[in-house]
C-alpha cells in the first residue's frame, strides 16, 4: 500500500530565532509517524530518500568518506580518547580546532516510489513542491495539494500544529479536495521565482544607485581643497555611476533575471490565455499580478481575490486605502502591479481599458459635477474622479481575471477527465 504523506511546510526561523522545523507526517498501515525537517539541507535529505532516522557510533579506523559530511556528527576531542578515535579519518579541521567524529546515520527515510504526499496550496512550501513533483516523475511517486480554503474547512477541531496529520489523513479520506502538481504548476513556481529574483536584484541596484549618490555627494561638501566641482552635484554622481564597477555588475545581473523572468512568464498558459491580449500589459507587469496571485484556486470567491489585490470596497462602503489606524492586509505587490498596468491604459486612451476608463471618468463625473468639502477636505476634483475611475477599471479588470483564469483551470480539469 502506498504511504501518504502529509507535509507542513514552515520558514525555519522566525525573526525571534525560534525554530520553527517543517513537519512531516507518514501515515503507513494504520500507522502514523512524524519527522521535522530542521532546515534546507534536512528538506533536500528528505527529498532524495537520506533524511537519517537513526545514529550509531563510529567503528574503529572505519572510513567515513562515504558518508555525506552531514550525515556525521562531530564533537572536540577530550582527554581519555583512544588512538583509534583519533585515528586521521576520524578528525577534521572546524576553525582553528579539531573535531572527533563520533556517530554516523544507520538509517535513513524520505521520499520514494509510490508515496502520496499532501501540501497546501501556495506559500512557503512552493519550492519544495516544485522539488517533490520534479522527484516523483524520477521515481514513480507523487504530489498534491490543497486550497488553503477547503483544508481550513476540512481541519475541525484540530490544530494547526497537527496540519502534517491532518494533510495525511485528509489525503487518505478525501483524496477529491486535492489536485495534483504536474508541469504546469512547476511552471507557475518557476515564474514566481524568477520574479522574487529579478524584484531582488533591482533592490539592490536602488541601494548601489543610493549609495553612490551619498558618496558623491560627501566628496564634494568634505573636500579639504573646498573647490566647487565643475557642473552639478547630479553630473558628480553620474560620473562615479558611470564608471562603478560594482553598479554595472548589478545592471547586467538584472538585466540578467529580466531575460528568465520574462522567458518563465511566456511559458504559462494563463500569460498567453489571459495577459497577452491586454494591451498596455508586458511579461513583467503580468508577472507582478500572476506571482501576487499564485494559483486562482487558492480563491474561493471574486471578493476573496478583490480583496487580496486590495480593491476591494470596505464595509462602510469606502474603497480600500491605507488609512491611519487600519490595517491593509491586501498583497502590495499584485496592487502596485495593477495601479501600474491602469495608467498604461491612461496612456493608450484607445485601447479596450482605456476606453473603460474615460467612460467610468465621465460617469463619476456626471453624478459629482460639483467639488464638495467634507472634513475640510475637497472631494470630486479632477484628481479624485480620475482616481476613482483608474480603480473602478483595475477592479473590473481584476473580476475580469477571476473569471478567465477559474475557466482556463475548468478546461484544464475536463482535459484531464477526458
């Protein structure tokens, strides 16, 4: 019988430093155990069938070379050790000090043919899914998860702390509620990977730019010659920009994680199905939107994603802002990505959106054709109904997104029935 494997995938540290492992379930005849995976590498043991269960100490001059230096646990040599405990391959060299192999793995568990592992949908766990997935085409195994809605359901009275049961057992009973991680999926992972490397590489090119900047600037006012530079502070700075090694290092790095991200982007049906056809929408707006997004069946309603993408109305009837005392728990990255998608609609007055756009504006427009004062702030200017109709076009867009994107998921379910 195949072994089902539930599997709560955790960050291992949080930003206290508490430990916070990722915990695996085995449920196999009737029985279940649990392992915690302590970091990446544990992850890694784990997915290639080596993860050690069990520890014996080391046999007299026995050769450790094949063993992965990891699997070998180490402490400081003492007084009363034998010739044997010292013996070459027994010792290693951590610092300015040497260290005595004490205890080698026996025995090892993991990841192999015919397992059955359950995840949940999205977060953290998505590089070690897309790992799994790929590992399980090798050896017969396989990979499914769950919306993070439906496994909320489907937990009772149970913990989170025992989500890696659950998964298993939810696995075994109600195996419908998951779907399945194949190429597809892997793809969409891959995308938002490249879209976290590409987002990274640009940060640090805005610190090198800032940097720089500051220097240039400190050059000039703390020169003990106290000459002014020819031309402008700005020319200074453009000049040590131009000519920095390091900044140019990080252009062509990014330039770099464009080239992949865009490549990972054209790969997935959603970009050619759905974005592609948006005018005013290339690979890197949509990645902002798609990677915010993840996977649609994360969703279980239209409002649920209007409100992760922070456009949303409020319950007093107010459009979602950040406001002073409330908390904006939409996803900034899928906003941000959408507000900038609107004003290249604004910028093409003749495309489909930016047709919707100017008819939202001259809507809003007609029911306030006068400027208000509320709280001794000016409402309905020209400002305000340009803004309320870029948001009233990104919102139906993204009702416009739900739809397409749950029916291309819809397709890809029949296919697979058939």
């Amino acid at each position: 019988m195949a072994r089902l494997i539930g599997i709560r995938h955790r960050v291992k540290r949080t930003a206290e430093q508490e430990a916070r492992p990722t915990m695996v379930a085995i449920l196999e005849d009737g029985n279940t155990r649990s392992l915690e995976l302590e970091d990446e590498t544990a992850e890694l043991d784990f997915l290639m069938g080596k993860f050690p269960i069990a520890w014996r100490g080391v046999e007299d001059e026995e050769n450790l070379s094949r063993f992965l230096l990891h699997h070998i646990k180490w402490r400081l040599p003492k007084e009363g050790d034998s010739r044997e405990a010292l013996y070459a391959p027994h010792i290693r060299k951590s610092g300015k000090k040497f260290e005595v192999a004490t205890k080698v793995s026996s025995a090892w568990d993991g990841f192999k043919s015919g397992d059955k592992v359950f995840m949940i949908l999205g977060g953290s766990g998505d590089r070690l899914a897309y790992a799994l997935s790929r590992r399980g085409e090798e050896i017969d195994a396989s990979v499914y998860r769950i919306a993070p809605f439906l496994f909320k359901e489907e937990r009772g009275e149970a913990t989170k702390d025992d989500d890696h049961t659950t998964l298993a057992c939810l696995g075994s009973k109600k195996p419908d509620l998951f779907y399945p991680v194949g190429v597809r999926d892997r793809g969409l992972i891959q995308a938002q990977e490249a879209y976290r490397a590409r987002r990274d590489t640009q940060k640090d090119r805005i610190r090198c730019e800032q940097r720089l900047r500051s220097h240039a600037i400190g050059s000039i006012f703390l020169s003990e010659e106290g000459r002014y530079p020819e031309g402008t502070v700005e020319e200074a700075y453009d000049n040590i920009r131009a000519n920095d090694v390091i900044l140019r290092a990080i252009f062509k790095e990014e330039e770099a994680r464009e080239v992949e991200l865009r490549r990972a982007v054209r790969a997935l049906d959603v970009w050619r199905e759905l974005f592609e056809s948006v005018e005013g929408c290339g690979e890197v707006l949509a990645a902002g939107i798609i990677t915010s997004i993840g996977d649609i069946r994360r969703f279980a309603t239209m409002p649920k994603l209007k409100a992760f993408c922070g456009v949303h109305v409020l319950s007093d009837g107010r459009f979602a802002r950040k406001r002073a005392g409330t908390v904006a728990n939409w996803n900034p990255t899928a906003r941000q990505a959408l507000y900038l998608l609107a004003d290249q609609w604004v910028k093409r007055p003749n495309s489909e959106r930016g047709i919707k756009y100017r008819e939202y504006k001259a809507k809003f427009r007609a029911k306030h054709s006068e400027v208000i004062v509320v709280d001794g702030k000016k409402r309905y200017t020209d400002g305000h109904i340009h803004k309320m109709a870029i948001w009233r076009t990104i919102t139906k867009f993204v009702e416009h997104v739900f739809k397409k994107w749950k029916g291309i998921e819809a397709r890809r379910e029949e296919v697979k029935a058939a």
